[in-house]
C-alpha cells in the first residue's frame, strides 16, 4: 500500500471501532466479530423479528425478509447462523443484526456491543402484524409489573452516570425476559431499566430494557439494550407536553439534558434512528433536536428537523460542548 492508501485504511478502521468497548478492539485495530458474535446470541436478534420455534437443533420461524404462511427461516444457535429456504438470505449474527435494523456493518457491532447511542430499533415494516401485537401487550404488561428505580440496579447505574437524580416516573426497574418462548411463556427474567415509550396520545406502546448486573452495570454478553412493543414513532417522556421540548436521542442524554436545563421538558426518542420519526402530540410547536457531536449524530438531528418541519414544526439544534462525544459525557465532565 502507497503512504496514502494506508492512512486511508487507518481513518477508516479507526471510524468503524470508535465507541466500541476495548475488549472488542483487537491489537491491530480491527473489529473483534469473533468475540462479539460468541457473546450475542443470533435466536436473541432474530426473536426481536420473529416468533421461532425449536426443531431439533436449530430453531424456525417466519422469514422477516419476505412475506411467507410456511416458516421457512432457520438458525443455528451454536454456529451463529441464519439460512432461509425461501429467498436464500444467510449470515452470520451481525449480517442478520445489519440487515434487520437497516444499519450498516460497524452501527450493527457498535449496537451489538453495547455502545452508546447505538440502540436502534428493528422496523415495524419487518415484522409480522400478530408478532407486533403480542409484543406490544408483553411491554404493557411488563411496564404495569415494573416499580421504583430506588435502591434498584437501575439507581445505582444512573448514578454511575451522574443522572440519578429525582428520576421521573416513566423510568422504572423490574425483572423482564429478553425473549418469549412459543408457548407464550417468558424466557429468564434479569434485572433492567426499563423505560416507558409513550405515543402522541400518551399511551404505554411500548419499552426500552437496558439490562444490568446486580453491580449496575450493563449486563455483559450480548445487546444490554432491547426495545419491546412500539418504539419507533414513541417518545420517553421527560416531562409534560409544553409548547417548547428538547428531543434527545438515546435515554442517558436526555437525562442528562434535563439536570443541565431545568425546568424544561426534555424527551428520548431511543436512538438517532428514531429522531426523524417521534410522533409529537398537539400543542408543541418548537423542538430543540439534541445530537451527538458526529457525522451519524449530526446527520441525525438534520433529519429530525427536516421531518418535523415538513409538519410545521418549528426547530433548532444543540450538540455537546468541551469536546464531549454525547450529553451524558459532556455532563460527567461538567461534574468530575
């Protein structure tokens, strides 16, 4: 490779493992897919789409790539692999990660491993109509079973990140699955932060779970983060409806943003993906679209306000300060 070519090469793998925890990070500076695909399971990625069934070794279900009445999707758990006999898509779990959630290679191993700001949500155009209604009963039902963050994991993760202070009510903790099996019944449940996704009406459509260990942390060993029921076109509420709000994307920004702004109404729209499409209630007429201080955070909140203004919507924009990536750091610096 030419002096050029090299340094090429070298801004692009630093781009793609920029956010990406250490461990995933091999010494050449690389992508570590072997180890991020040991740690997440492919039937966890792919149930989000589906509803499967175990034959033998593998597991079936409808293929989320195209319309079909006979489950034609396979996978193998222990190989990490998906085959359709209907329209012959394969990969491995990233590529089924990538291709769910529309995301190219590096958002799809930025979000499988957990990095911030990262945690998009599969479409709804993906998904099958009777998946999404059972889906979206299972987030009401764990929303009404969930309680108080106080004296939780979740308190003690918010304040690990300097925001757990008089958290409002549409944040929770409880113990939920990451999947349901056929019968209908609930997988093993761990602890999670689980935030209320709220649409225009009002009205609970859904959850984001950030699962943890019983120290805080974000539970190791596939995606901490999983949406429930409807959360694109939702919102997590902040505060109440008020002619003016701040829309943030991922939770720990927005929570951040309202210590740093208070009084005003700050809302999450769970994910840069999302920004575009939060579906506002009547009576705001001003939005403040916070993003990340990067192209992929810069070009989210540009859609954002394009979208919202095609509604009549007026807006603005605010992005981190001090060289900070997101609010939450820019907050941690503001109060080290």
């Amino acid at each position: 490779m030419s002096d050029a070519q090299l340094k090429d090469h070298d801004m692009r793998a630093n781009a793609w493992t920029a956010g990406l925890p250490a461990r995933y990070v091999r010494p050449d500076g690389s992508i570590d897919t072997g180890k991020l695909k040991a740690e997440v399971s492919i039937a966890e990625v792919a149930a989000e789409a589906t509803d499967l069934v175990h034959v033998g070794a593998e597991m079936k279900g409808l293929c989320p790539f195209h319309d079909e009445n006979t489950a034609s999707f396979f996978l193998n758990e222990s190989k990490g692999v998906y085959f359709c006999h209907g329209c012959a898509a394969h990969g491995d779990t990233i590529d089924l990660f990538s291709r769910l959630k529309q995301v190219d290679f590096p958002e799809a191993c930025k979000a499988l491993a957990g990095s911030e700001s990262h945690a998009v949500t599969i479409s709804d155009r993906k998904v099958n109509p009777a998946v999404k209604a059972a889906n979206r009963n299972r987030a009401r039902d764990e929303w009404r079973m969930a309680g108080p963050i106080d004296g939780t994991a979740a308190d003690t993760y918010l304040l690990s990140r300097v925001i757990g202070y008089s958290v409002p009510g549409t944040i929770r903790f409880g113990k939920t699955p990451r999947y349901w099996n056929d019968d209908g019944s609930p997988g093993p449940r761990h602890s999670a932060m689980i935030a209320g996704a709220q649409d225009a009406e009002g009205r609970i459509v859904g959850i984001q779970r950030t699962y943890l260990d019983r120290d805080g942390r974000k539970m190791r060993g596939g995606s901490p983060r999983l949406s429930l029921g409807r959360v694109r076109g939702a919102a997590l509420r902040l505060g109440p409806v008020m002619p003016k709000i701040m829309l943030a994307s991922a939770v720990e920004d927005a929570l951040s943003l309202r210590l740093m702004f208070p009084g005003a109404t700050v809302w999450s729209a769970f994910g840069d993906a999302n920004l575009q499409h939060v579906d506002l209630p009547r009576g705001i007429w001003h939005v403040t679209v916070c993003g990340d201080d990067d192209d992929s955070g810069r070009a989210a909140v540009a859609a954002a306000r394009d979208a919202l203004g095609r509604k009549g919507i007026q807006t603005g924009e605010l992005f981190p300060r001090g060289g900070a990536k997101d609010f939450n750091e820019e907050w941690v610096l503001l109060h080290a």
